[in-house]
C-alpha cells in the first residue's frame, strides 16, 4: 500500500469513527443548549483531561512547534511547559473552577451569559460573544487553510485547495451538527489518546535510530541549541509567549466553555493534579525531535514540516504518513470545538439576547446546530479569499483573547467591579491590542507607547495590566447601575 | 460556639494556609525554566541538563497540585477549604 492510499485511508477511518461516535452521541442527547453545548456537565476525567489536551495542542504539537524547535532550539519546550503545564493549570483552577462553580449554580453556558448575568447588562454579553467571534472567525480560517493544504499536499495535488478544503468544511459541519459537545469529547479523547501514544513511538523509534550513529543522542543536539538561552530566546521574549498564549488560551471559547464541563469537583481535583503530567510527556518528545533534525543536518524547504521529514528519514513510509494523518484529524478535532464554541456564542448571546427572546429551548437547539454550519462555511468562503487583514487578526488571536481575562478575572473576584468598568476594561485593551497590531508605532520620548515589543515584552503581555489599570480605575469612580447584581456571584459561592 | 476563639484560630490558619500555598506557586511558576542554569550547556545522557531539570519540576508540580487538590481544594476561590 502506498502512503498517500495509508494517509488518506486513515483520515477516512478517523471521519468514519467520528461519524459513529457522534451519531451515538447524538442519540444520548437531550435536544437542548445546555446537553448540546456541554454535554449536561457530565464529563468524567480521562475525557476531560483528554478533550482539553485536544482541543488546545491539535497539529500544533506535530507541525508549528517542532519547526520552532528546529530553528530555535529545545528551549521551546521549557516555554510551552510554563504556559501550559503550570500557568494555565494555575489559571484553570483559579478562573475555571470559580466559572465551574457558577456556571453549575446559575447555569451560565458562555463566558458572555456570564458576565451579562452579573452586572444586568445584555451589551455587555453581547461585546464579549462579539470581540470573542471576531478573533475566533479568522483563527477557524487559518484552521481550515491548514487542512485544505494539508490535504493537497498528502495526494500530490491530486486534491485541489477548494475541494480539500471544502471537504474537510462539510465533514465538520454534519459531525458537529449531529454531535455537539459529547461527541466532540469523545474523538477528541480517542484521538487524544492515539497522539500521545504515536508521537512515543515515533520519538523512541528515532531516538534509536540516532543513538547507532556515530555522534549519538548527543551529537544530535547542535552546540548552539545545549546552552539555555541565547539566540531568539531571551527571558522576556520566553515570558512573553508563556504568559501571553497561557492567558489568552483560558478566554479562548472553545477551551473557557470547557470549564464548565466537569461533572463534579473530584473530577476537577484529578485533573489538576494529572495536567502538568499530560503536558510535559507530549511536549518533550514532540520538540525534542524538531532540535534533533537539525542536528543530524535535514533541510527544511520552505513551507514544509520537519517532523514528517525525520519520520521519512528514519522509519518506513507508512509510519510517517500515519504519523501526518494522526496530525490532519488533529487539526479536525480542534476546529470542530471551535465551530461548536462559535455556534453557541452566536446563538446565546448574540441570537438570543438581542433578535429573537422568546426562542424556545427546542427553538435554540436547532439554530445552535444551523449556526455551526453558517460559521464554518463564512470560514470556508474565507479560506478560499483570504483577505490579509483578516489572517492577521487569525494569527494575533491569542493576543486579542489575552486581553479579555483581566476584566474577567476581576468581575469574578472583585466585588467593587462595575458596568461602566468592565466596558472600559474589555473595549480599552481591545483597542490598544488592535492598534499595536495594525497601526503605526508610536513612541514618545523613546519610551514606546504603540508598539509590538516594550523593550522586549509583547504587547499582548502589557495589555493586561493595563486592563487591570482600566478596570479598576473606572470602577472605582463609578456606581454600581440599577441592573447589576453583585451578588450573583457570591450567593452562587454559598449555595455550594 | 464551645470554643469562642475557634473563629480567630481558623480565620488565622487559612492565611497562612494561603501564603504558604501562593508561595509555592509562586516557587513552582518561577523555577519551570531554570534561570539559574542561563548559558550552561552541560549535557547529561545526550540531554541538556536543564531539560532533565524541567522534566523533573513537572513531576514536582503534579504531585505539589496532587497534594493541593487533596488537602486545601478551594483555598482563593470560594475563601473556604472544601
């Protein structure tokens, strides 16, 4: 059998099992937003633990991180182990199970029905949904260029962009359509499972390989690429990514949906515990393999990975190409979380509040289902135009979803937090971060006041005191309005 | 209430329940890249030492966030242990 027949026969085994999986989710679902979109807050651990992990890596972990190790060094694994093993472990205990908390008492669905909820405040609810579909739409975008790429360059270019693309749009849309959040988590934990185990046997495989050689695993490891630090990693630069991609990954929809899904606070005790586990046994191999084919000396062509080129080199062909569809239905099971996250952000919060109030729950399901298909096909009709601006945004999305959980944070803990502040919060970062992406710089007195690096901190990073600034501040100096409920939140904390 | 200072007691053992658990995040955030090994290049096994030292800080933070989740789940979220 040849690769191309292997890879493509996997991607269709993977579409085929997904199907299955989602239409027995379909019919253990109840057809209404909360089962649809959270699967009635009943996940156990190994799948919450498993749908989170891949949700969040997908083919990042195959593709765009071992290049960055290729070219950077192994450094990249000390970075992603901060921002996700012990920062967004940190931040999923102290912003998501205070959301678990009250999501489970009040029974909030979305990060904006939330907030609305608290301060009495239906803008609100809808700015949030609407700064979160304005990131999330290009970041789904780039999702499906990736896939449609992918696919034309598994047969050759046998596949045309369009059709790979729209192919890879349409099986999404029937599989979330029919499943929603159960079936989702359940391929994601299959596949969860599958890449962790394929990307240890890949890493011992080479690594074996390596050690026969002459120079060994050390000599596989360039002297530039032994010494900690040096080259693109400064600390700032290292602190950066860290704090800016952990941060915005927690306000990410289709990951701060996810914290509403435990089914109880063992599950969530579990998880804690087992995550920096989880992170550090997929990021080490994945990265180590990126830094080991530079050292063995493979070019990389422009455009390519240089994980499937160090599989090629070193196991048999069947092996990489599983090794690439493992990494295509891993770029699946991320965009169909997003598509999901999308649908219910339009649908709660944007649909509901503001066209249509009196929808009925039965009303509200089928229009979360009808609102994936709309969302991945504005995406798919994107992907075949791609304007630049709208990639840009699609590429600086963690920076813009960063920029949202100061203000959250605040609301949750902060008593004193008020309407007027939370606006003032979510609006002034969002501008500041917009500008410092597409406007000119600007400095004064040497000191940058617009700019993509503060002496050598990204802007994304010092958006958040800022938002914290601004929050605050303007809470400070305004009144509680009449519609606010400050006590939303903490009537929530006693009940439990 | 049996004992009237029990409030006092329990209000001050979760303070430092607190400081003690915000400092080893603290600690565990701070050290996940071993800024004390900047530059070095020792290697150890074909690997850099400070690769084997962050393997090593995640198990340390798996079994810290274990002992956590078990003995003062709760502590900054809802002010009580639960």
């Amino acid at each position: 059998m040849s690769g191309v027949a292997l890879e493509l026969g996997v991607v269709a085994g993977y579409m085929v099992v997904a199907l299955a999986v989602g239409l027995v989710a379909y019919r253990v679902t109840d057809r209404d937003a909360e089962d649809y979109y959270l699967a009635g807050r009943g996940l156990g651990t190994g799948v919450l633990l498993f749908t989170t992990f891949a949700t969040l890596l997908s083919a990042f972990t195959f593709f765009a991180g071992p290049n960055i190790a290729y070219a950077n060094g192994p450094e990249w694994i000390l970075v992603m182990g901060l921002m996700d093993g012990v920062l967004f472990g940190l931040l999923w205990y102290v912003l998501g199970y205070r959301q678990w908390l009250l999501g489970k008492a009040n029974g909030y669905v979305t990060l904006g029905e939330m907030l609305g909820d608290r301060f009495g405040s239906r803008g609100l609810r809808g700015l949030v949904a609407g700064v979160s579909i304005f990131w999330l739409f290009p970041y789904v975008m780039l999702q499906q260029i990736g896939a449609g790429e992918a696919l034309v360059g598994l047969t050759g270019g046998a596949v045309p962009y369009w059709a790979g693309a729209g192919f890879i749009t349409l099986f999404m849309v029937v599989y979330v359509a029919i499943s929603g959040m159960r079936g989702v988590a359940w391929t994601d934990t299959l596949q969860g499972v599958f890449m962790l185990g394929i990307t240890w046997v890949a890493f011992v495989w080479v690594a074996a390989e390596i050690a026969g050689t002459t120079g060994g695993l050390a000599g596989a490891l360039p002297t530039e690429f032994r010494a900690l630090g040096g080259g693109a990693y400064s600390p700032q630069w290292m602190l950066s990514q860290a704090i800016g991609i952990a941060v915005g990954v927690s306000m990410f929809p289709q990951v701060n949906q996810r914290f509403f899904v435990a089914d109880s606070k063992r599950t969530l005790k579990r998880t804690f515990a087992i995550w920096p586990l989880l992170v550090v046994l997929l990021f080490v191999p994945a990265f180590l393999m990126g830094a080991w084919a530079n050292g063995v000396g493979l070019p990389l062509p422009d455009g390519e990975n240089i994980v499937p080129i160090l599989l090629s080199e070193y196991t048999p062909g069947w092996f990489a190409a599983l090794v690439v569809a493992g990494a295509l239905a891993a770029m699946m099971s991320s965009s169909d979380s997003m598509l999901l996250s999308g649908s219910s952000y339009f649908t709660r919060d944007i649909y509901r509040p503001f066209v249509n109030a009196d929808a009925t729950a039965r009303r509200e399901d089928t229009l979360g289902r009808v609102g994936v298909a709309a969302f991945a096909v504005a995406a798919f009709g994107g992907s075949l135009l791609r304007p630049g601006s709208l990639l840009e945004v699609g590429s600086t999305a963690f920076g813009g979803f960063a920029q949202l959980a100061p203000p959250v944070a605040l609301a949750m803990y902060w008593r004193r937090t008020t309407k007027a502040g939370m606006f003032a919060g979510v609006l002034g970062t969002q501008a500041f971060y917009l500008a410092t992406v597409f406007g000119p710089p600007v400095t004064l007195a040497g000191v940058p006041i617009i700019a993509s690096s503060y002496f050598g901190w990204f802007a994304q990073v010092v958006g958040l005191p800022l938002g914290v600034v601004l929050t605050v501040g303007v809470s400070a100096v305004t009144a509680p309005s009449d519609t606010e409920n400050a006590s939303a939140y903490v009537d929530a904390l006693r009940a439990d | 209430m049996i004992n009237p200072g029990w409030d006092a007691y329990h209000d001050s053992m979760r303070t430092w329940r607190a400081l003690g658990w915000g400092g080893c995040f603290v600690v565990l955030l701070g050290l996940a890249v071993p800024w004390f090994l900047w530059r070095s290049d020792t290697l150890v096994a074909g690997l850099p030492v400070w690769l084997w030292w962050h393997i090593a800080w995640m198990g340390v933070t798996a079994l810290a966030f274990g002992a956590f989740a078990r003995r003062d789940w709760g502590l900054f979220v809802t002010g009580e242990r639960q």
